[in-house]
C-alpha cells in the first residue's frame, strides 16, 4: 500500500509530466518509472548495437568504394547510439556491466527486426528505407519524451537515422531503376522486410503490457498502431514512386478513413522471434557473446589506468 507521502509525490510527479517538464536524473521518480525507462532505453540500445550485425557483414562486400564507406560510416553510427543510449540508461542507477549481461542472458529484449538474414545486398537497402524508417517514426516523438537524458540522446540519433533512411532509398532506386535482375533483387527485399518493419512498432496497443503506463508518463508519446499508421501512410507513396509492387495486397488508401487500409500481421510469427525462434537469434546473441569476451583485455586495461590514476591523484 502507498504511503500517504509517496501518494503526494506521485501526484507532484504526474503534474510535472502534464506540465512537459523534462524529468532529470537526480529528480525523485516513481520505481515503476525509472524500470519502465530502464527497459525501453536499454532495449533501445541493444537494438542498436545488435543491429551492427546484419549490416556489417556487407561492408567488404558492397558494390563499391563509396557504397563501403557509406555503409562503414552507418554502422559506426549504429555503435554510437548504443553508447548514447547506453549512458542515459546508466544515469537511472544501473551499471553497463548489468545492462550487458541481461541481454547475454536473454532476459532484456532487442527488435525482432535484427533476427532477420540479409541474403542480398537490396536487403541493405531495404533496412536503411524501411527499417531505419519505421525507427525515425518512432524516434521523432522520442525527442519529447519525458526523460531528459532520453530525449536529449534522440537528437542526435534522429538526424543521424536520416542519413541512413535516404541511404537505404537510395539503394531501392538505383536497383529499381537498374536491370531486370536488380529490380527483382529490390522487391524480394521489400518483400521479405516489409512485415518485419511493421512488427517493430510492438503488439496492438491493447495487447501492449507497457503502452497505457509509459504513454501516462509520457515515456512514450503515440501508440504503437498510430505509429505503425503513420509509417505506411508515408511509405506506400515511396513504393509507388519505385514502380514496385505492393508487398500487401489489402494496401489501399481509404477515403473514409484518410489513410491506406493494409493486412494483418502474423502475430504468431512476431512472438516466436521475441522468444527467441527467429532465424538468427541465437547466432546475433553468440556474435555479441564472443566480441564482448574478446574486449575484456580492453576493459581490463581501462580499469587498471583507472586505478592508477586515482592511487596517484590520492598519493
């Protein structure tokens, strides 16, 4: 049962929220709250970091010079919003080493999107215009989100995941606009990513166990259908400007409506890969595992200059 203090506090609390005051890391918050932001900043930054893999493994194989080092330039992105994202959830008072361990035990989450293979390099394409679109959808209204080291993190990152959604387009409209061959190789990507892109906004809302809460808090600032709305209405048109086909046939725009009506998601298929069932999940955990291990002798050594500079500033 609440305190009658505590009940104070959450009301005090909840009108700093209504107010769009940015809470920051020293304010007095609900524990509901800061593990509520725990979870989504953490998952945020393992998608980050997990999603290095699947692009990276075509940096040495891209067509080109400058198709390498755009790829090379993203992916050290991908790293960096991983660490931004990493230390604001460190100013929620837990430490990385926890953070890292809940993901290698397959406690903490990431997007099931990353469990999916890049078979082709459309498929980069793919990612940057489709994947990397749905998470500026998702990421814009991040911006205000009521946490400030969050929010203040998303800046960056959305500027950033900008260059990588015209980048990914990029490569859809060469291919689209190229042979026979590459226009197949395109709509096999938008194919087989098109679903997976619009699983990453999360389960309808009412099935959504955190949605009402962190949209009460303002964590989040729109609902994952909303969201998931938003990317198709602005996406189907970009399908249409590449002459592809529609990965849905039920796409279509309704007038009554005043957006594009689409299918159902195989839900089954989206729980499956959240399991752990996806078809690369246990290989994305395994890549993450030995890279971690092999930089121990880094960390090892951070820590140790560490020591020594603390032992000769107290000398």
């Amino acid at each position: 049962m609440k305190t009658d203090d505590n009940a104070d506090l959450e009301a005090i609390f909840q009108q700093r929220i209504d107010n769009e005051e940015k809470i920051e890391p020293k304010d007095w918050m609900p524990d509901d709250y800061r593990r509520n932001l725990i979870r989504q900043i953490s998952q945020h930054a393992h998608s980050e970091v997990i999603g290095m893999q699947p692009e990276g493994n075509w940096i040495t194989r891209a067509p080109s010079l400058r198709r390498k080092a755009v790829l090379l330039a993203k992916v050290q992105d991908e790293g960096g919003h991983g660490l931004y994202l990493y230390s604001a959830t460190e100013t929620l008072g837990i430490s990385r080493a926890e953070l890292i361990g809940a993901l290698q035990s397959g406690k903490a989450k990431y997007a099931s999107i990353f469990n999916y293979p890049t078979l082709t390099w459309a498929d980069i394409g793919a990612i940057g215009w489709l994947v990397d679109g749905a998470a500026i959808c998702n990421q814009i209204s991040l911006q205000r989100t009521s946490y400030g080291p969050y929010a203040r993190a998303m800046v960056r990152i959305c500027k950033e995941e900008s260059f990588h959604q015209r980048q990914g387009y990029e490569i859809m409209v060469v291919l689209a606009q190229g042979s026979d061959e590459q226009r197949a190789m395109a709509q096999d990507a938008l194919n087989r990513w098109w679903w997976p892109s619009l699983m990453m906004f999360g389960p309808h809302d009412a099935e959504s166990a955190h949605s009402a809460r962190s949209m009460q808090w303002k964590i989040k600032r729109e609902t994952n259908d909303d969201l998931r709305q938003k990317f198709i209405d602005q996406t189907v048109p970009q399908i249409d400007y590449l002459k592809l086909e529609y990965p849905d046939p039920k796409i279509q725009w309704s007038e009554d409506r005043g957006h594009y009506d689409f299918g159902e998601i195989d839900w089954e298929e989206f729980y499956a890969v959240i399991k752990g069932d996806g078809h690369c999940n246990r290989e994305r955990l395994q890549h993450h595992i030995k890279a971690h291990e092999e930089g121990e002798w880094v960390r090892q050594a951070l820590r140790a200059y560490n020591e020594k500079k603390r032992a000769q500033k107290a000398a």
